[in-house]
C-alpha cells in the first residue's frame, strides 16, 4: 500500500485524502495538473483535529479531483486487479484510526464498503470546506472514515461547527454525534428502484443488514422512490458543471503544471491542461462546459436545481415517515481495473446509489457495506443504527 | 436629415473599502510592489473560499439610494467565466440573476434643460488582476484582483455627450461625497453604448459599444467621433454599421473595431454555489439609510443657506473627509461659514505651506472647533487662533494647553499678570513686610493669592519670577 499514501507522520492517527490539503504538503488531487503545489494552509478539519491532539499520518492519493470510483484514475499510481480505496485501506488494515475525505459523488462511500469499514458524508454545511480542493461546491462536504460508528463519532465531534472562512457553513457551532440512541421502534425504508440496479452480492448485503435491523426492534419496509434516476442525471449535470469551473483555475498561469512548448497564451492554456488532465476530468470538464451554454442552460443546469428543490422536498416527506433509508452503496461488491474512456459513464452508473445525499445535502453513512441516509443533522440516527448492528456482529 | 443620438452607460466604479471583497486583503492602493497585496484566496489556489465583505453591500446599497434605486432583499451572486490570466480563477464572481439595486433614476442638467436617466440596475462584483508585458514576457500583478467594484447599468436615455459628462461628474461628486469611492484616476470605468436614429423615430438604430474608457474627456470625444461616424454612414452609406464592440484611441480620436472573436462570447453564467445568498433585512436598511450621507444636492443647499460660497461648496462636495470635518465641527456648535473659512483658507494654506493636501490632514472636529469658540469668546484673538491652528495640523497639540503655555490666552497676557500681581502685593501689605523682613514662607502665600486671581492661567514659573522681581 505505501505507493497509494505519503507519510506525513508515522506516530499519526489520521490519514487525509489528497484532495484536502495539510500545510506545507503537497497537494495533487491525484493530477498531473497541481504537481508541486504545497499549500501554505491546512483544511480547517485538519486544523481541528491537530488542535486537539490528533497528528495526521499522511496525506492518501485519491483519483484525480475525487471523480472516480474509488481513486483508480490517479496520477500517482496505477491500480491493477481488484480496485481499493487508499485511505479506507489503511482505516481497514488499522494503520490508522481514522481519515478524512471529500465526497463529490461517492468514491470514499465505495471506497469504504469494499473495505468493509464505515465513512460518513455529513449534513451538508456542518463540516467546513475551507482548505478542500474543491469541484462541486454545492454538494462536496468532508467526511471521515472510521472502523465503527463511534469512531467516526468521536472524529466528528472534533471538526463539525461554524467556520467563517467558509460561507456555506452552517452557523451552529457544535453538533452533538451519538451512537447509543435507542434502534428499537425506529421505521426504515429500503429503496426498491435502487434495489432493483444492484447485483445479488449487494443485494444480499441489503437484505442481510435489513434482518439484523430488525433483530433490534427496526421496523424495515420497502418503498418506491420515483426520482432516484432524475436525481442522479441532476447531480451530474450539476457535479460537471461546477467541476467543469473548479477546475478552470489550472491553466498552467500560476502554478501546477505548464507545457513546455507554447507561443501564445492559447497555446499554453491548450498544452498545459491537455497534458495535466486525466481523460476522465476531460469528459466531465466537456460535459459540465456544454450543460452550462446558452444554449443548454435552461434545459439542463436550471432544470437540475428546479429537481434538485423537488428531490429535496420528496426526501423531507420521506423523513417523515421513516427514520432512515437503507440502499446498496454501488451495483456490485467488487470492482476490477478497468479502462479510463469507460469511466465516465461506469462512475454515472453507480452514482444513481450515492447522488441524492449529494444532491440535497442530507448526511450518508456507510457501514457493514450499506448504505443509510437520514434526515439532514440526523446522524446520530444513522450512527446508532450502525452501532446497534456493529454489536450483533 | 437630423439625427438623434441615443445613448446607454455601464459604469464601473471601485468602492472604497479597507479590504477586498472575498478576502481580507487591503485594496489595491496599499500595494506598493505587483503582488504586495494578494493572498491564497485572491490567487486563486485550492482550498480557499470566497468570503463576502459586508461592507461592500452596504456601500452598494448606499450608491443605490443615492441613485432612488430599488433596493432588493435577495441577492445573489454568479460565476461568469472566461479565461485570461489576469483573471486567476478564470472566473469572475459578479450578479446577473439577482443584482443587488434596480430601476433608479437620476436628473442630469445640462445647458440644454434637464433630462431624467433612468439606472437599469447596479451590481456588486470584484476587479481583475493586470498584465505587465515586458519584452517577450508578460507578467501578472494581482493586486487588483477582488478589488470591489459596482457596476451601474443605465438605460439608453442620454441624447448627447454633454448629459453622459454631466451625469458622470454627478455620480463622482456623489461617490466621493458619500465615502462610496474616492472616484481617483481610474477607477470610474465606462462602456459606452451608442446609436444614432432619424430624429422623431421610436426604433433603436445600430448599437456600438465603446469599451473602457476612464476620462471624461475621452468619453466626450469618443462619443462625437462615433455619433459622427454613425450619421455619415446613414447619411451618406459610405459603410454599413454592425454592432459590434470598438475601443477609442485616444492619439488618434478615433474608434476602431476590437478584433472580433467569431461568436459572441458565451460567458456560462451560473450561480455561485460558494456564497450564500445575501439577505437585506429591515434592521440592516435602516441601519445603512441612517448612516447614508445627505445627497449631494441637499448638501449644497444647507451650506449654500449658511452663506458658504459657490467655490468652497464644490471644493466640499468633491472630498467626504472635508465636508465630513465641517459638518462634525458645525455639530459641535461652531457657525458653518466660520468653520469653513477655517478649513479652506487656514488649515488648506498650512498644507500647502508644508506640501501636503488635504489628505493629510489630522485635525479633529473637537480641537477644531475649540480653537474657533476661543477666538469667538475672546480668549484668543483672530491671530493667535491661527497660531495654535498650526500647532494643530503639524504637531497634533491640545489647543487649550498650548495657548496657556504659549501665554496666547490674553487673559495671561503679560500687561494683565503684572496688574494681578501688583493688586496682590497692594491688598497684602503685612505678607510683603514679613517677606521683607526675610520670612521667606510669605512669598509662598503672595504666589498662592496670585493664582486664584488668575485663576490657574498663565505660566506658574513665568509668575513667581515676576513676584520676586517686584518684591525685590
Ligand atoms: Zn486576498
């Protein structure tokens, strides 16, 4: 595994995916693009978690920006055979305790059910995003890794709350995370559209963690949601178009890389991202370019939010009636290297399980290789029904 | 034929705030060296996010009641991209859906009457960077980068050179007057966009639009150059008009086309997901109405009605510091025509005595208006009064200090001194013969008497060797 991270402290007990950056460390996000930049910052989650008395271990390689599935498309390393998500392996393997990552559109989420350890992508707006390589601000959060719900609990504790260097951060300047709330009489919903796109392997997993829900006095039932497929078209029009401006910062001008052989500064904006950018963030910066023209605008960017507000509501609905939402994390257990010009439509394809808690903000856990999602600042909800079914095991 | 000419304004004004508008860096004017005045966020790298300057709100809103605009609750921020490497996250953060001021109004008067031009909408967004090209190289200076602007959008309402120059001076002595922007070299930028049509007609004729041009004088004979040129081409079909986007060359006084990308730019406008939107509530409003300055034009009248003369009220209007000090000196009860002769003859010839304007000036409305009561109620005379004025400006003295210690109170005056003394020795013949006689405790008690006459004024040394003297 040492080629997937740099060490960055060997008495540490956090790693930090590559897309969040630790001062003085360089910060790639996995591209060619950003080679030698060191940050003169931390993310304000690492920050907090130095100041109270956690050391990071090293920074862990993700795919370029985090678009990928699990970080099979970095510049720093070639995966062959079965793909493994670099900081979940090290949670798996307890060479750290915890790590912290920035969910996009899921890979950490993956990454975290083919280890089989848990990763929280939290209410969006409770964990600040200062110091986060970004590309889809409006539904990108931090979020930690952890072998159990009350590892990532206590992580949670320490960098959720108010940062005003970040503006879409919430005001509240703490959270409380538990992981003992009563499971007994809580209702879940199993989503049978999503159900219904995953193979057998994950959806044994589902229905094995439906019967140890129900061992703990959970009520699960299978529901119909109708615009699991609309949400995810939405996020990623939305995820590419944000992405799509992100990324337009790396034009070889300021720092990063540059091409060698320009004449004009067309020629070195050309040269320079074509040699930076892996042919996945070409794809997304093309299709994120072209949902905001003119001429698409309206059919596409501004019809994403009208069903990201629609989604929204539909959820909150939901979250009336049920506490949480079971689903599978991806269509299939295991993924296989595969080539990169499939990428964009293979990350697509499994997005449809991970885009609503990005798309609407609402937190996400994964645990046991399931996915729950909850009300928005319902963790502790989510968390203590992982923990109630960690305790069976 | 006669020709009307019909004419729209985009202003850009820089706003004079301590920092930038997403960052907490200082505005351009502090920088010394390219560069001096950037940080991570104003760089554009990773990691940073835009962080919204409250006060560049309040500044917009306070242009926006100026100009009787429609102040909106709701504001919102977009991302306009394009890349150019001035522009360090090739995007501009600027307001397209949801702009912060709309559907103003403004009355320019011109030696032809006075024309009503309505504003289209005012928006908030941050300044580019600049390039410096030296040799083959160019470099980049982001020290203007995330400099507040305010764009103020009119609607095609000027019919001649004359209002657009007039309505530009009134909205700089506006700013100026109202802390909105110093309005220095520069930093009032315009796009102008100009058509001709028959005279009596109600359609639009072909539009051009003549970029980034900051002086008036510039603007003027831009506008006549391109009004000229759109009648010869009706008039005489000498060249067909396209719209399309032209500069002014100001050597030449001519316009000439800017090389035309193929297709109009597509800008991909979308909302900024980074700052939330931005809520004007009553409180806020209130707050920004209650400390928006008098407008220009009623300011004029009250200093007019206090007898100021036409010069002096221009001189005023043109700098917020000035008629600041003179309406915070009025406050303190000092007559406005008296406090502003102080201000604009006394305290403008020190400056300018020491090659200093008015920039530097240090004097505060208090000392100010201490100096002028004193020479009103005769403690000091007119002269004396410029005396401790002086001291003010260069060396930031308390007035009322300095006159004891310079013996300027007349009260102190030496002539009055000797009296008190001399009255002092009179009405206390026994202490004066125990001094005599060598009690050296009766000058004591002779000083003492001394002091309470005068009060505690003049200098304590300066009396008792006067005392002595007299004794001896
Ligand atoms: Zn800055």
């Amino acid at each position: 595994m040492s080629n997937y991270t740099v060490l960055l402290s060997e008495n540490g007990t956090v790693a930090v995916d590559d897309t969040l950056l630790v001062k003085g460390a360089e910060a790639k996000a996995g591209s060619r693009m950003l080679e030698g930049f060191k940050p003169l910052f931390s993310a304000e989650a690492v920050t907090r978690l130095e100041k109270a008395g956690y050391t990071m271990h090293s920074k862990t390689h993700v795919g370029e920006f985090g678009l990928d599935l699990v970080g099979e498309f970095s510049n720093d390393c070639k995966q062959t055979g079965a793909l493994r998500g670099a900081a979940a392996s090290l949670v798996a393997d307890g060479t750290v305790k915890a790590a912290l990552a920035v969910d996009v559109n899921g890979a950490p989420r993956r990454a975290a059910m083919l280890e089989g350890v848990s990763f929280l992508k939290p209410t969006y707006g409770t964990v600040s995003r200062y110091g986060v390589i970004s590309t889809a601000a409006s539904g990108e959060q931090v979020g930690v890794y952890a072998k159990t719900a009350d590892g990532i609990a206590e992580v949670m504790r320490v960098i959720a709350g108010h940062d005003g260097k970040d503006g879409t951060s919430l005001p509240a300047e703490r959270y409380e995370y538990v992981t003992d709330a009563p499971a007994g009489g809580k209702r879940v919903a199993v989503v049978k559209e999503l159900l219904d796109k995953a193979d057998d392997a994950a959806k044994a997993n589902v229905n094995a963690y439906a019967d140890a829900l129900r061992a703990k006095g959970v009520t699960v039932e299978e529901i119909r949601v109708s615009l699991t497929d609309a949400a995810a078209v939405a996020w990623q029009i939305l995820m590419t178009a944000e992405t799509c401006n992100n990324v337009s910062r790396y034009d070889g001008v300021k720092f990063g890389h540059r091409a060698e052989n320009y004449k004009t500064i067309d020629e070195l904006y050309v040269n320079s991202r074509t040699e930076g950018f892996n042919f996945l963030t070409k794809a997304v910066i093309l299709y994120g370019s072209d949902v905001l023209s003119k001429t698409r605008y309206k059919a596409c960017y501004d019809k994403s939010l009208r069903v990201r507000r629609v989604a929204a509501e539909a959820m909150n609905a939901l979250f009336a009636q049920y506490d949480a939402v079971l689903t599978p994390v991806a269509s299939v257990t295991g993924f296989e290297a595969y080539d990169i010009h499939e990428a964009f439509d293979k990350v697509f394809k499994e997005s449809v399980f991970t885009a609503i808690p990005n798309l609407v903000g609402i937190p996400a856990l994964v645990s046991g290789g399931v996915q729950l999602m909850g009300k928005a600042f319902d963790e502790s909800v989510l968390l203590s029904l992982a923990a109630a079914v960690e305790k069976e095991g | 034929m006669k020709y009307e000419l019909v004419i729209g304004l985009e202003t850009h004004v820089e706003l004079s705030t301590e920092s930038k508008i997403f960052c907490s860096c200082g505005g351009h004017a502090a920088a010394d060296e390219p560069n001096d005045c950037v940080c991570p966020a104003c760089c554009g790298m990773p990691g940073m996010l835009p962080v919204m300057n409250k006060r560049v709100v309040e500044l917009a809103v306070t242009a926006g009641l100026m100009l009787n605009c429609h102040i909106n609750r709701y504001t919102t921020f977009d991302k306009k991209n394009y890349y150019y490497p001035d522009l360090p996250c090739a995007y501009q953060i600027t307001q397209l859906n949801h702009p912060i001021c709309t559907d103003g109004c403004v009355t320019v008067k011109t030696s032809e009457g006075s024309r009503d031009i309505r504003i289209k909408q005012i928006h908030m967004e941050e300044d580019a960077g600049k390039l410096v090209h030296e040799g083959n190289s160019s470099y980049v200076d982001f020290n203007r980068t995330s400099v507040p602007l305010i764009e103020i959008v009119t609607q095609p309402d000027f019919r001649s050179a004359e209002e657009v120059v007039t309505y530009l001076a009134k909205l700089r002595s506006m700013f100026r007057s109202g802390g909105i922007s110093e309005c220095q070299e520069g930093a009032m930028r315009c796009d102008v966009n100009i058509s001709v049509r028959p005279e009596g007609s109600e359609e639009f004729g072909v539009r051009t639009e003549i970029k980034n041009m900051s002086s008036f004088e510039a603007i003027e004979r831009a506008i006549r150059y391109e009004a000229q040129r759109h009648m010869d081409a009706l008039e005489f079909e000498l060249e067909e008009l396209v719209q399309e986007t032209r500069r002014f060359d100001e050597v030449s006084g001519k316009t000439f086309a800017m090389r035309n990308k193929e297709t109009e730019a597509d800008y991909r406008y979308f909302p900024d997901a980074n700052l939330m939107p931005i809520i004007i509530d009553d409180e806020w409003l209130e707050q920004i109405k209650a400390n928006k300055p008098v407008a220009v034009d009623e300011k004029a009248e009250d200093y007019r009605a206090a007898g100021i003369v036409e010069k002096d009220i221009a001189t005023l209007l043109s700098d917020h510091k000035i008629s600041r000090l003179l309406d915070d000196t009025v406050a303190l009860g000092c007559d406005a025509k008296t406090a502003a002769s102080w201000i604009l003859t006394d305290c403008a010839g020190i400056l300018r005595k020491d090659g200093k304007s008015f920039d530097d000036l240090v004097v505060t409305p208090e000392k100010l208006a201490t100096i002028i009561k004193m020479v009103e109620d005769g403690t000091i005379n007119r002269g004396a009064g410029k005396k401790v004025l002086i001291a003010v400006v260069e060396q930031d003295v308390d007035p009322v200090a300095f006159c004891k210690e310079q013996g300027l109170d007349r009260k102190v005056d030496t002539a009055m001194i000797d009296e008190v003394i001399d009255r002092v020795i009179a009405e206390n013949p026994k202490a004066v013969e125990d001094f005599r006689g060598g009690k050296a405790k009766a000058l004591q008690a002779l000083f003492g008497a001394c002091m309470r006459e005068l009060k505690g004024a003049g200098d304590p040394a300066m009396i008792k060797e006067k005392l002595e003297a007299k004794l001896a």
